[in-house]
C-alpha cells in the first residue's frame, strides 16, 4: 500500500479507495447523528412530555436554514468556487457546533419553560434543540453534496457509481447504528442525551478523517497542477443554466420524492413497530435498522451494475414502485405481523438501494463537472423541502387523526426484570401516514418515467455504463 502511494497519487488506484474510505467515514458519523432521535421518540414522549407533534417539529429542523436561508444553494456556491477541501472543513466544522447544541440542550432541564411561535405554544427545550438539529442539517447535506463532488473528481470515467455506492453503504451503517443501538445506550446509561455524546464523540473523530483526506487531495492537485475545479471556475449564470435543463428537474423530483417515502418513514418507523406489530420499545428500532443493514451490500452491488450494464433509468423505475408496494402493505390494518415487517423492510431496503445506486451518478451525465457542486446543492435543497416538510406532516397527522386512545397502558419490560414496569403512553395507528408515504412513491414513479422519456430524447447516456472501455 505505501509503494502504491509513494507513486503519482492522481494515478493511483489505491489512493482513490483510501480517499472514499476516509471522506465515506466522515459520512457515516453525520448519518449516526441524523438517525440517532428516531428510537428515543417513546422515550422523549415519557421522559420529558413530548409529543408527536413536537417530535415532528424537531425532525422538520432538519431542513430550516437549508430550505429558507438557502443555506445550501450557497454551499454550493462555496464547493464551486472554493473547493472541496474548504468546503468539506467548514461543513464538519458546522455538524460539531450543531451537535454540541442538540446534546445541551437534551441533556439540560428546561423546567417546563416554552414560547410561543405564530400562535402555536412549543417547549424551549424542543425549540432549542430543534435549532441545534437545523444547524447540523446545514452541515450534512453540504457535506453530502462536498463528498459527491469529491467522488466524481477522483473516479470520474472509473467505477464511479460503485464508489458512489460504497460512500451511501458507510453513511447507511450509520443510520443501522443510530437505530439499533441508541435505545439501548439510553437505557444502560439512564439517559437520552448519551446517544448523542456518543454522536458527537464519532463526529469528532470524523472530521480527523476529512483533514487526512485534505493532505491527499492537496497532493493530487500539486502533481496535476491544473485541477478540474481550477480549470473553470464557478459562475452566477451557472445557476441559470443549470434549471433550464429538464432532466435536472425530473431527476430532482424524484430524488425529493423517493427520499421523501424514506427517510421521514425511517424517523418513525420504530415507533411504527410498537404501536402496530407490538415490538418493545427497547428493541423497536432493530427491524427498521435491517434496511440501511440491506443497503450496505445491496447499493454498491447495484452501483457495480449499473457501472458495468447500465439502465440507470430503469433502476430507478424499478426503486420506485417497490418503494409503494411496501407502504401500502404496511398500511394494511390486518397486517400486524413482526414477520411481515421484517419483510416489508427487507424489500424496502432494496428499494432504497436502487434508486439511489443509479439516481446518483447519472448526475454527472446530465450536468458539466464545474457546475456539479451548485447542481448537487440545488437537489439537495429540492430534497430538504421534503424532509423538512413531511416529518412534520406526519407527526401533525399523527396526534389529530391517529391516536388510538390518549390513555393507553402498555406493560413491557423497560427494567429487565421478571415484572413488568407499566408506563401510560398514548398509542397511534399509523394507517394514514403509511397511505402519505404510499402516494409519495406513486409520484415518484411519474417522475421516473419523465426522467427516461427524456433520457431517450436528450441523449444523456443514463442507459449506458459508466466504466470507459
């Protein structure tokens, strides 16, 4: 390995995999943070009086200052004209200071104080913490879009979409992390806030990885002295031009729209399995973590495929209506089931690993590599109005259309003794919500056929494989 970095760092095969391995890690320590509320929802509900439309507030914080600060467009301003590297610094740099709050804040007691925001009375403790998420959501998705350029710079006419695949299968180990293990860290340790000291400690840790990978990419552009990013620099018009392009705008829809069937889904998904397959709180985040488990194998495996084969749009046609086939079986009443869940995720996580696979890498195919930085920022911030927006959907639907009975007691095992510790918590039925989910990935299956009737008229290429022989 250090013969074959001792060698041109541009032509080494083993450097570019090292790069993805560091800038893929830093990812997966973001992610582990953007997933890690979803198990503590029961636990925020019981311990410290939240309720679902709170939990819907917090998770919509997410895409705030992305959405209307257009914080992201601008990020992506910076990734054009700055770089890479400086933009990647300044985004870890933005995820610790928004963690840092979010951990404060859930870790202080509030004493029941709130405020009052265009009429609607919200906690300062929720507020607060929602503040905290917004700002690191304005690090993660400019780091996301930082380390979608960073790919593409190092395996452009290479296996790009492979790498693309690897970089989402660490960031989606982050996620089955965040899911799996947080509500039993928060049981052992006797508080909710030391999933997120642990978040903060990863993240830490990440940004330590980033600064590793800023001393290889600087080398590389030393040896080729005219880097691509250098060559044609970022221009106000490119905004322009980049929205009038149409398969920008199919491929941004879709993206808004499948992510939107996803990620929201994936916030309540634990609480999901308590209220309707009867799973325990304390193991309610284990089935949903099976699906980005599933995409660690399954997203390369199809980025592998599509690299070699192509059908690119068809792969994401294909995502798309797996992705409402599950949602509506999940909005089934009848079918309560812990099999049947297991199933459903299963087959949800290789929605989730089609489409993204292919979604990804056809961007390159439809925009010039010196505008990719600003057209990754505008899906993005495409996508933040989704996930902004549908988490709060969701939890509004929830507490005026969904509870069951505002007393219900649930008796479980919260101690781990033989007898059971009864806590009243309110139960839902998530019928509704999985019907807002199903609808999303119906719309997505438009925009999918969109996106291939104007690959064949436009002649992007989003058919054919990316690997130049």
């Amino acid at each position: 390995m250090v013969a074959a970095l001792q060698k041109k760092i541009s032509e080494s095969a083993t450097a570019r995999w090292i790069v993805l391995a560091l800038v893929a890690f830093t990812m997966l320590c973001g992610y582990f943070i953007t997933d890690v509320m979803a198990p503590l929802k029961p636990m925020l509900e019981q311990q410290m009086g939240w309720s679902s439309s709170d939990y819907g507030f917090f998770t919509s914080a997410y895409g705030w200052f992305n959405v209307f600060l257009l914080m992201l467009i601008f990020g992506g301003m910076i990734l054009d004209k700055m770089g890479v590297r400086f933009t990647g610094l300044m985004s870890t740099v933005i995820m610790v200071i928004g963690v840092g709050i979010k951990y404060w804040v859930i870790a202080s007691d509030f004493g029941g104080a709130s405020v009052t925001i265009f009429g609607s009375v919200i906690s300062s403790q929720v507020l607060w913490a929602a503040i905290g998420y917004a700002i690191f959501g304005v690090g993660i998705e400019i780091a996301g879009i930082t380390v979608s350029k960073i790919i593409v710079k190092w395996f452009k006419g290479k296996e790009l979409a492979l790498a693309m695949g690897l970089e989402m299968a660490c960031a989606r180990i982050g996620t089955a992390l965040a899911l799996s293990i947080t509500p039993l860290l928060a049981e052992e340790f006797g508080s909710v806030s030391m999933p997120i000291l642990l978040g903060l400690l990863l993240l830490c840790i990440g940004m330590i990885s980033f600064v590793v990978f800023v001393v290889m990419d600087t080398k590389r552009d030393r040896e080729l002295k005219d880097s691509a990013e250098l060559e044609e620099p970022f221009r106000f018009r490119d905004i322009f031009e980049i929205v009038r392009i149409k398969g920008f705008w199919y491929i941004a829809i879709l993206c808004v729209l499948f992510y939107s069937a996803v990620f929201p889904f994936l916030k309540y998904a634990p609480d999901l399995m308590f209220n309707k397959f009867g799973i325990s709180e304390k193991l309610s985040g284990i089935i949903p973590a099976l699906l980005p488990f599933g995409t660690i194998l399954l997203t390369p495996f199809f980025g592998n495929l599509y690299d070699r084969r192509g059908k690119g749009a068809t792969i994401m046609l294909v995502g798309s209506f797996m992705i409402v086939a599950v949602h509506l079986l999940f909005a089934v009443p009848a079918f309560t089931n812990w099999l049947l869940a297991l199933v459903l995720i299963i087959t949800l996580g290789i929605a989730f690993s089609l489409v993204p696979s292919a979604m990804w890498p056809s961007v390159p195919k439809i925009i010039p590599e010196n505008k990719l930085g600003t057209a990754y920022a505008l899906i993005f911030w495409i996508q933040n109005w989704g996930l902004m927006g549908v988490p709060y959907l969701i939890g509004k639907v929830l507490d005026n259309y969904c509870v069951v009975d505002n007393a219900t007691t649930v008796a479980e095992e919260i101690t781990g003794v033989v007898a059971p510790e009864t806590v009243t918590r309110v139960a839902y039925d998530y019928t509704v919500p999985m019907l807002i989910f199903a609808g999303l990935g119906v719309l997505s299956i438009l925009f999918a056929f969109l996106l291939l009737r104007e690959n064949k008229k436009m002649g992007y290429g989003l058919q054919q494989p990316n690997i130049r022989k």
